[in-house]
C-alpha cells in the first residue's frame, strides 16, 4: 500500500504517528506533525492512523478547528505547490513551513 504526501499514518515499530512527506523507492519519509527531525521507514511497517490516532497525537482534538474547510488551508497548500513546481528549494521548504505553523496553530490542539 502507498501513502500520498500529507496522511497521517502510524510507524508501528515504534508506535509514532507522523506525516508523510515524501517517498524514496520501498521507504516513505515521515516527519512528526507540526514538523521535526524526519525519518524513514519501509511501507511494512506503516498502517494509517485512525481518528483515535490522530486525535491521542493531539490532532483534531474537541472543540479544535477542522481543517476541511479551512480556507486558509487550501491557499497555503496551493502557494506550496506552486512553489514545488519550481526549481527554487528554499522558496519550496519557505512555504512548506508557512503551512506547518499555520496547521498547529489553528488545527492541533493546544496550538
């Protein structure tokens, strides 16, 4: 099974949840959300987290504000994406972190 960029999926060699952020042959590159150190690890051993998932890491918490919807979302997503089209790496990781700090700021709990 594949993960696309951005789900949340649990390494359950160590019982972490992170966010995909990229692909390199057999392994997927995972980051904790909100950011962090990244690692790697084999598609094996990851499963997709489930809402309880998501929702013990302090994501989607109560009374947190849903990111479906969120309008502010979709332009930093697409202000990434048009930066990742380029050639620009440090344009690309600038607005990588805009849509970081915004998603923990507004949809984890206790942003």
């Amino acid at each position: 099974m594949t993960y696309r960029i951005g789900a949340f999926v649990v390494d359950t060699r160590e019982g972490r949840i992170a966010q995909v952020v990229g692909e390199r042959g057999s392994r997927l590159t995972l980051r904790r959300p909100g950011g962090g150190v990244e690692w790697e690890a084999p598609f094996a051993s990851l499963r997709l987290a489930t809402r309880e998932d998501r929702e013990a890491a302090g994501l989607w918490a109560n009374g947190s504000r849903s990111a479906y919807g969120c309008e502010e979302c979709a332009q930093l997503e697409a202000a990434y994406h048009e930066a990742a089209a380029g050639d620009d790496h440090a344009k690309t990781g600038e607005a990588l972190v805009i849509q970081r700090r915004h998603w923990r700021r507004a949809h984890m709990a206790g942003g």
